[in-house]
C-alpha cells in the first residue's frame, strides 16, 4: 500500500513538473517572437528558470518512480527513456534561444515541438495523459487551418509588394508578410507543445496569447497591403484574414468548452462525494443543501456547454 501511495504521489508530482516545462517552452517561444533587440529577455530568462527548476525536479521523481515500477517488466526503463528524451528536448530548446546562437526561427520552434512530443510520451508512461487525444487532434487541425489561410494571405500580400511603386510601402509590406508567417507557424509549435497538457490554465493562457500574435500579425499584414495599394483584385484577401481570425476564436472556444468540462466533472465528483458522506453527516438539511448547492453548479456548467 505505501509503495502505491508514493507511486501515485510520484505521478501527480511528475505531471504537475511537466505541465510547468510545457507552459515555460510555449512562454519561451511567445517572448522569442519578433525583432530580437524587443525581446524581453529578463521574462525569457524566468521562463528559462522555471523549465530548468521544474526538469531537474522531475528528473529526481523519474528516478524514483522508475525504481519502484522494477516489478513490472521494462516500464521503469521506459520511463527512464522518455525523461531522457525530454531532457535532450530541453537542452536543444535552451540552445536555440541562446542570443549569440544565431539559429533560424525555425529551429527554435522545431525544438519546442520536440518538447511537447517528448512530454506527451512521458505522460503516457505514468499513465497520466487524461486529455482526450481526439481533442488535441481537433486543436491541432485548428491551428493549422489558421497557418493555411495566413499562408494565403501572405501569397497575396507579397503580390502586393511586387506591384508597390513606394520601396518603404513595399518593405512595410514584406515586413508586415513575414512576420504573419512566422506568427502562425509559431502557433502551431506552440499548440504542439502545449497540447499533452492542455488541461493546465497556464497552457491554455500561453495558446491564446500565441493566438493573440497571430491576430496582431494579420492585422497589420491587411493595414500594410491596405497603405501600398488601391487595386481591388489584389486586396481580396479579406476572406483568408476572415477565416483565420475565426478560426483562431475557434481555438480559443475550444480550450474554454474543456475548461468548462474540466469543471463540470469536478463537480460531478462533489456531489458524489457529498452523497457518500450522508451516512455519516448528522446535520441532513446542512448535507441537502451542499447536494443541492453543487447539483446548481453542475447545471450551469452544462447550460454553459450546450451553448457552444
């Protein structure tokens, strides 16, 4: 019984650090974004502290964990692989964003990707990767669908700037081009990361604001085409602007649509935990208020689903 109690608390433990190194990447990627001489490097570096604090943490539960699953066959030395997976992860992340690194953009987000993947595949080995896999595919496919009408958009607002007769207007323009491009691609590395834990509100809030850099970005790719240019056919990129910031209000639902699940089933818990304890609670009006109470929470919450 103890060996089980300490492997589970070893789990919650574990889950918990990962959740923390997931949310840090994906802060870490958000902060990187644009002209590096804006990058706030003192929030950089607290992202960077609280993924290395959390890794080295839960590098000593691993080791823990590892040894008290000896009984059943290869799973400790899996979950020894996993965590060193994701430590070779972190390292190459911490690398790519050193300032004097000089690595693409690309390479940054790659490497925040192969965090989130190496952290989806530790969670599996202690069994605590709740999240729905069909949930992280449909987020996924969102923001993907978001860097694919981006994409377009930035198609057209290049078009623009190969007609633009103002060379500022049309190096506004390809700024403007770029900058969504790699906004978007960055979200996508970012739900990437964040998707295994999704279910922490600090990810969440890291894939908003990625989302949130992406609204931005197109925003001023539309304001830069709209200042270089009157030509009609080459503006009609008002339907791919439309359709990624819809589809990223889309994201942002769905992150809040599990939130509200997450809650509604912890409510669930409380009202059978409330009627468990009716034999033994003296005081029944007192005990039917409390089953009564949370019966009212669970209600709006799934008044609050149906909507979505």
């Amino acid at each position: 019984m103890w060996i089980q109690n300490k492997m589970d608390e070893s789990k919650h433990d574990i889950h918990s650090q990962v959740d923390a190194i997931t949310a840090g990447t994906a802060s870490v990627v958000n902060l990187t974004a644009g002209d590096p001489t804006d990058t706030d490097y003192t929030a950089v570096g607290c992202a960077i502290t609280t993924i290395s604090s959390n890794l080295t943490e839960m590098s000593k539960g691993v080791k823990l964990l590892a040894a008290l699953m000896e009984d059943e066959v290869g799973s400790g030395q899996d979950l020894m692989r996993a965590a060193r997976t994701l430590t070779g992860a972190v390292s190459d992340l911490l690398k790519a964003v050193e300032p004097t690194s000089g690595e693409p953009r690309q390479v940054v987000l790659t490497a925040a990707g192969s965090i989130g993947q190496a952290s989806g595949d530790l969670l599996k080995q202690i069994g605590e990767n709740e999240m729905d896999e069909r949930f992280q595919d449909v987020l996924m496919n969102l923001a993907k669908a978001v860097a694919n009408a981006a994409a377009m958009m930035v198609l057209k607002a290049k078009n623009v700037a190969q007609v633009s007769e103002d060379s500022v207007l049309q190096n506004r323009v390809i700024a403007a081009a770029t900058q969504c491009a790699l906004s978007t691609s960055q979200l996508v590395a970012c739900a990437k990361v964040v998707s295994p834990t999704i279910s922490s509100p600090v990810c969440q809030e890291q894939l908003i604001e990625a989302g949130k850099l992406v609204d931005r970005s197109v925003e001023g790719c539309v304001k830069a085409c709209l200042s270089a240019t009157s030509d009609g056919e080459l503006l009609k990129a008002g339907p791919h602007e439309v359709y990624a910031r819809k589809t990223l209000h889309s994201v942002s639902a769905l992150i809040f649509q599990n939130a509200a699940k997450q809650a509604a089933a912890a409510a669930t818990q409380t009202i059978a935990a409330s009627q468990n304890a009716a034999a033994s609670n003296k005081n029944t009006v007192a005990h039917q208020q409390l089953v009564q109470s949370c019966r009212v929470c669970i209600r709006i919450f799934f008044e609050f689903l149906n909507k979505w």
